[in-house]
C-alpha cells in the first residue's frame, strides 16, 4: 500500500450500438499508489440522480486527494434509461430485459441489454470492492444492502454509514409479480425484489444464454464484496442526499485502507453513525383494493410498529367507503411506505423488516 497524490483519467467505454449510435459510459479512474481497486457505478436506474450527484462531490474531493489504489467510476451505468428520464430502460432497446439490475453479469449472445452489461462486466469484476448506488422515493429509509454472512461486505456497509443495513430479499411468498408493481415505474427500488436471483424462461424467447442477477449478487458470485445503496429521494438531486453519498464512499475507501488516516479528506470525515440491521423477511404490505391510500397518523419510515398494527387505510374517494386496512403482518420497522395517494389493486403500499441487532456494528 503506497499512498500517492491522485491522478485522474477520463475514458470512454462503448458497450454496443443502436442502429444509429454507440452506446458508451463515462469511466473515470483516480489512481494513487499501491493498493487494492473499489468500483463505483450509479444510475442503473435512469430517475435515480442523486447517484452521479454524489459521485460529482466524490470527484471535487479525489482530484485534491492521495491515494492508495484504484477508484473507479461510471456516474451513469445506463444512459440508455438516463437519457429518457425512465426508472427501466424503454421497451424499444429491450423490450425482454427493461430492468438493467436483472442481467449481471450479462451475455455476449444475449439480448441488447445482457450485451451491454458484458462490455462492461470485466471493469467491475475485477475490483476488489464494489459500490452499486441506487436510490428510492422520498418515503423509504436510506439503507445499504449486503448479501447476508458476506463480512466483507457488512464492513463496507457499516463503514459507509447509513443509518440501516438490510439483509436478506423478502420472503419468497412475496415474490410474485414484485416487477409488476407499479411503484417499479415509481422508482422505489425498496418495492423491487431486486436481489432475488431468478430464472427466466429461457426457451420462451430464444436460445441465449439467461442472465437475470443483480450486480450485487452477481459481484458476490464473483467473490467481489458489493454494496447496493439506496439513497433518498428519486428523479430530484439532493444536496444532502448527494452529499451523504461522497461522504459514504470516503469513508469505504478509508475502510479499504486507501486514505491515510490522517490525511485531509479522511480526517474531515464524520464518523459512521450506528448501523441498525433489519432483516428483509417480512411480506411486503399490498393493497387489496384500489382507492385513495391514506398512511396511518403515526406511521412514517422508520417507525416500529406491532403486530398487526394499521399501516394506513384505503378509501374509495368518490364514495368515501373504506375500502381495505392495511396491516403490518409482522411486528418490525417500516422501511418504505407509500405517501398518500392513488393505488391500484395489488399495488405495494408499505415495506416493515425486523430488527435484527439494535447495535450491529462490524469493525474490521
Ligand atoms: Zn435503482
């Protein structure tokens, strides 16, 4: 390990074509001395911006830094979804793969999407540390996903220091028709079974190789320690959002050991706060009627609630009927929950998982 002042490259990497176009992502690498490589990637999801807000921060504080080691960093993974403003990419580039978080670590004969990935999988795969940078609606806790008994990973989430740390992807009785939700087109990443490694069927629509894993779990297959975030509040940028986001990554790299501990850019870190962890292993809440979603008074994100304990109520809005209550099926802490407003029918409206340690804290 050699920490040495930083120095900065940009490059571009096409990841295929469109009938008119390249498509390429911005790639820049800050590389000091000796030590190991942390990729970085956001906006997967093309609303969620307070990803290449935070990785711009990053930027302004790393050209100014030493180093040891590699940074990588692609502020925009999909610019295909970016450019459209559109959580999914569209259906035009690949009507079978929207969700570009469903086909790590891609397929040199597959579908547009899976190709893409490929082009870009060998940059991150060949990390040390991976940082995937998401973010949910304004009414979701900001949290870090780890792949559960992943140590390596739990040392990257606690150092990056959201206030929760979740593990585990729903129960799988909740898994069906998690894509189709409609809050997908909201961009709550936390109503998504993002981490479910699935199977699709291959035959159906030709004979590619199948790939439809998250870069988390495909990363965590690879042997590469990986985090997902979610940070707060989609398709808005966010100073304090952003800011939490540089300030997390800071302290990761101070945790890889490629800051110096008293360096600047270490020293003007604020210590993590205290990690809480929740398991994901509760049935995500979904409404049985459509109506006007009203939450309950006293529940907002974060917030413990009982065992079967009111959510929130849906009325029909024309004829002020009550239409469904919506209980937690389990006692836990509310992670996500819909604002009020419209719902449809087996739409999502409230996410609770179960604290699993009130100090879960790994240090090394
Ligand atoms: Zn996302």
């Amino acid at each position: 390990m050699g920490v040495e002042p930083t120095r900065h490259e940009v490059t571009t990497r096409q990841l295929g074509r469109t009938p008119a176009r390249d498509v390429s992502v911005t790639v820049h690498r800050y590389c000091g001395g000796d030590g190991p490589t942390v990729y970085v990637q956001a906006a997967q999801h093309g609303i969620e911006l307070n990803g290449p807000a935070a990785l711009r921060r990053l930027h302004n504080r790393l050209c100014d830094a030493k180093l040891a080691g590699t940074v990588i960093v692609v502020p925009v993974m999909n610019p295909l979804a970016f450019d459209t403003r559109s959580y999914a990419t569209p259906d035009e580039y690949d009507a079978q793969y929207p969700n570009v978080n469903r086909v790590w670590p891609g397929a040199d004969d597959g579908s547009f999407q899976q190709r893409i990935v490929a082009e870009l999988w060998p940059l991150a795969a060949g990390a040390d540390a991976a940082i995937d940078l998401h973010t949910g609606t304004p009414s979701m806790l900001e949290h870090v996903r780890v792949v559960e008994n992943d140590k390596k990973a739990t040392a990257l989430a606690t150092a990056f220091g959201t206030n929760y740390r979740l593990i585990g992807d729903g129960p799988i009785s909740s898994e069906s028709g998690g894509e189709a939700s409609s809050n997908v087109a909201n961009g709550d990443e936390s109503f998504i079974r993002d981490d479910t490694v699935r199977t699709t069927q291959n035959g159906e629509h030709s004979g590619h190789t199948q790939s439809t894993e998250t870069f988390r779990i495909a990363m965590t297959r690879a042997d590469v320690p990986t985090i997902t975030v979610e940070l707060g509040d989609s398709r808005t940028v966010d100073h304090s959002v952003a800011e939490r986001g540089a300030v997390g990554i800071c302290r990761v790299l101070k945790q890889r050991g490629m800051l110096t501990a008293s360096g600047v850019l270490a020293n003007q870190l604020p210590e993590p706060p205290t990690q809480h962890q929740l398991r994901d292993d509760i049935p995500v809440s979904v409404t049985p009627a459509s109506g006007l979603f009203e939450p309950a008074a006293n529940c907002t994100v974060g917030s413990e609630v009982t065992d079967g304990e009111t959510l929130g109520v849906v009325y029909d809005p024309t004829t002020f009927e009550e239409k469904a209550t919506i209980a937690t099926p389990k006692p836990g802490v509310i992670y996500s929950l819909s604002h009020g407003g419209t719902v449809f029918a087996g739409e999502r409206v409230a996410s609770v998982a179960t604290p699993i340690e009130r100090t879960a804290r790994v240090d090394t």
